[in-house]
C-alpha cells in the first residue's frame, strides 16, 4: 500500500510539472488551454507532451512536433488544416491520426495552412488551398494532409507557410533549391506573375538563390526568406518601409553573420552575435522608437524588381533590451515579437490587443518588456523556445 502511494504520488508530481505556457489570443482554442477565450498572462499548456523539438504557430492554430516524429495539432480547423479530417476547431493539443505510420520531421503553419516533412523527404500538406498554397495542382482545400508530388528526384528538408503561399526547401541532384507555390501577387512565390496570374498552385522555383548553401528558409504573411550557412539571409516578396516588392532574393546587409530570423506581417527580427536587430514595422508600437537605437541604412542595386526603382533602402533598427542580457532564440507574430535570452528571461512588444505580450493587460508596447513566468525549474532555461502566432505566443521546453 505504501509503495502504490508513493507511486500515486510520483505521477501526480510529474503532472505538475509544467513544460510550456500559452497566452493572447484565445477564442478559437489555439492556445491549447482547453478555454475558448484571451489570456492576458501566461497559462500552463499542459497536454504537450515533455519532448517537444517544435512548434509552429499560425493565424489561429499550432501544430507540435514530438521527439518520436508524431504530431499534434490544436485551434482553429474550419479549413482543415489541423489534419484531422474534419472541418472543426480544437482547444486542446490533439494526435494528428494520418501520421501514426510515418516519422515527421519538420512542421510549419500558416494562415489557415499547415506542412509536414517526413524524415524520408516527402511532403504533405492540408487546409485552405484557395490560393494553391497546398501545391497539389489545383485550388482545392483538404482536410486531411495530401502529399505533394512535384519533387520525384529530390528530397524535401523543409516546409515554410505564409499568409497565402508556402515554401519548401527541396535537396535534388543539383543541390538545394527553394520553390515557392500561392499567392504572389507581391512576389513571394519568386516569380513575376501578370496582373491576369496572380496565383500559381503547384511548386515553381525560386530564382537568384543557386550558388548558396542554404540551411532554412521562412515565410509569414506576404514575406519570403532564406538563411544560408555562412549567416547570409535573403529576403523577398512584400515591401519593407521603403524598399520595392521584389520577386528576386535581395541580401540583407549585416556586416555580422545572422543565426535566426523570424517573420511577422510588416516587420522581421534578425539575431546576429547575441544581438537583435528589427527590419520595418511601424503599427503598434512594433519599433522601439522612445528609446535609443542605432540605425544603420544601405543601399542595395535591385537586379530586378516589381517596379521601375533602381535602390531600395534597408534600415535595420537594433533592438534596445531592459537588461544586459544575449538574446538566444526570436520569434514574431503578426505585429508582435517575442525574444528568449541567453538567461531565460522572456521579453515581449507590439501589439497586444489580445493580451498576446502577456503582461497582463492588452496595451501595445513600444519597447520589450520582461514577460513574469512561474515555471518549476526542473529543467535548464536554455531548453525554452518561444514561438508565435498572429495574436498569441507560447514558450516551450524544447528539445532542439
């Protein structure tokens, strides 16, 4: 009796322990709480299970990639895009069925799109395919995940999904190549398309990024990017500030290497040396304009643009923090950022309509701000993650 007791009492200690945390918004279940409201303070997410290597946050669902390969997927599902075979929402962290007999390595979330790799390189996707941002050849959506079969000789290693359009990084014969598939109309698939073709539903290859050796790419709203091994990011689609809509990958001039990026509607975050810098972004409070900041503007020929100006300018804002810590790990929402230091604080800025800074109430911020978690620390600080969606945030222990 004594050792069943003990035992009880074991697992209800091991229940207690928390391993992520959700906030913001909330009534379309993708905070993964079980509640169908907003949070204005970090909630434990607790039906995670404790080796999670990614999240991927979306317009209003996220999907969760376990350590074994299986997927969990939560929020918003009228169109589909929780995998699960049915046109309906989910407020808590769900098994994604289809992929008991395949090991996924690699998710990624859109609007209202989701991607999955496996660990052999084949693709499938679901949700909302009205733009052909599913890349299955037509314009239909799915509510279950499809595979994507334009890529026989290669090896697909990543899936990225924006607002209407996705990318995939594909290993072929010739070495990495990005195709981009969707909406581009602002040049975020790559190609220049006509007034009369402002969609294209199946892969197509993404010009100017053959001789680098590219590690990841990203995509959110109207926004295209990818990040090669020597620190290098190019960055087409959707204007920033006072730049041009390109279809051709510009590179980003930072004399330092950058190690991550991350991606919101109209702004980005770069991380280079521990540091932060913002690229555009001037809606609610996105740039941290009251306090001190180190601008650097460079000039950069456009090769080829969607219109007939020949510089765009770059202005890079470095991010000002309230302590003298290293940051370790970035992510963006729709007019929010998110980053995680060296030393486990979480800070947060922009908008915060929906209470998706987590400080408690639902003001916009114009400078990061320390986000108050109370985690049990039974595990190192440097195995969180934080990740975004359009209006929440979540933090995670991970195990990448």
């Amino acid at each position: 009796m004594v050792k069943e007791e003990e035992e009880a009492e074991e697992m209800t200690e091991a229940a207690d322990i928390v391993h992520a945390w959700s906030w913001g918004a909330g009534t379309d279940g993708q905070l993964g709480t079980g509640l169908l409201q907003d949070q204005l303070l970090p909630q434990p997410l607790s039906h995670l299970p404790a080796s999670v290597s990614r999240i991927a946050c979306g317009g209003a669902h996220a999907i969760a990639l376990s350590g074994d390969g299986s997927v969990l997927t939560w929020g918003r599902g009228t169109q589909g895009q929780l995998g699960h075979g049915k046109l309906e929402s989910c407020s808590q962290p769900k098994l994604v069925n289809f992929f008991e007999s395949f090991t996924v390595s690699y998710v990624s979330a859109g609007w209202n799109h989701s991607g999955f790799v496996t660990d052999t390189g084949r693709l499938f996707m679901c949700g909302d395919g009205s733009f052909g941002q599913l890349g299955n050849g037509d314009n239909q959506s799915l509510d279950h995940p499809c595979e994507v079969l334009f890529f026989p000789s290669g090896h697909v290693k990543q899936i990225a999904c924006g607002m209407r359009h996705s990318l995939a990084l594909v290993k072929g014969p010739s070495g990495v190549v990005v195709y981009g598939f969707g909406s581009g109309r602002h040049g975020q698939i790559g190609r220049h398309l006509s007034r009369s073709q402002r969609t294209v539903n199946y892969p197509v290859v993404v010009e100017g990024l053959k001789d680098s050796e590219l590690v990841s790419i990203h995509a959110s709203g109207e926004h295209s990017a990818a990040l090669s091994a020597d620190g290098q990011l190019y960055i087409w689609g959707r204007r920033f500030g006072g730049n041009v809509d390109s279809c051709i990958p510009q590179l980003v001039p930072l004399s330092l290497p950058i190690s991550h990026v991350a991606f919101g509607w109209n702004h980005a975050l770069v991380m280079a040396g521990g540091l932060v810098y913002m690229l555009g972004g001037n809606r609610h409070g996105l740039l941290s304009g009251t306090q001190e900041a180190s601008t650097l503007e460079h000039r950069l020929p456009t090769s080829a643009s969607l219109t007939t100006l020949d510089e765009s300018v770059w202005t890079l804002e470095t991010v000002v923090f309230p302590v003298k810590q290293k940051a370790a790990r970035i992510a963006a929402g729709a007019e929010h950022s998110t980053v995680l230091t060296e030393k486990g604080l979480v800070m947060t800025w922009g908008w915060g309509e929906h209470g998706q800074l987590g400080l408690g109430d639902a003001f916009d911020r114009t400078a990061p701000q320390i986000v108050n978690l109370n985690w049990n620390e039974s595990f190192p600080l440097s195995q969180l993650a934080v990740y975004c969606g359009s209006g929440f945030t979540i933090v995670a222990k991970s195990t990448q």
